[in-house]
C-alpha cells in the first residue's frame, strides 16, 4: 500500500481526518517550506538559533505540520536567514 492509497484507507475509517488534514493545510504547507529554504542553505536548526536568535523552540513550532502560524515577521527573519547566510563555522 503506498503513502496515497493509505491516507484514502484511513480518511474512509476516520471521517474528521480529512477535515484535520484540510485546516492543517496552510501551516503544514508553509512548515514545508521552511524545512526545505533551511535544508537547500544547508542550514541546522541550531545555525538558524546562532545567526538570528530565533529560539529552538520556536523554530520545531515553525517546521512543524500542525499548529499557529508563526507571525509574518518571524517567517521573513528565519527565510532572510536561510538565504543570506551560510553555514557558521
């Protein structure tokens, strides 16, 4: 069974699953993103905590899939920092 046919299985057996999976689309979608900038700058979590200061903390609550949006101001600095920034050595 592949990842697609397994999600439909389990959306049929559980009918609020596919509406979790629909509000939790924005912020699972935008935690992608930020793992793949962080990822692509070659770039830890830890690096972003040195360069920018923002907490580890807020950082796991940001490349989470589920959860708050973080603020739009927080997005810029952690985007700003994975792409003007190399690795720290």
């Amino acid at each position: 069974m592949n990842r697609d046919q397994l999600k439909k299985e389990l959306e049929m057996r559980i009918p609020a699953l596919k509406a979790s999976l629909e509000l939790n689309r924005p912020k699972r979608e935008l935690a992608l993103s930020l793992r793949a900038a962080r990822k692509k700058a070659g770039l830890t979590t830890d690096d972003i905590f040195r360069t920018c200061g923002i907490s580890k903390g807020e950082i796991e609550r940001m490349e989470a899939p589920s959860g708050a949006l973080p603020s739009e101001a927080l997005i810029e600095l952690y985007l700003s920092t994975c792409k003007g920034k190399s690795k720290p050595k």
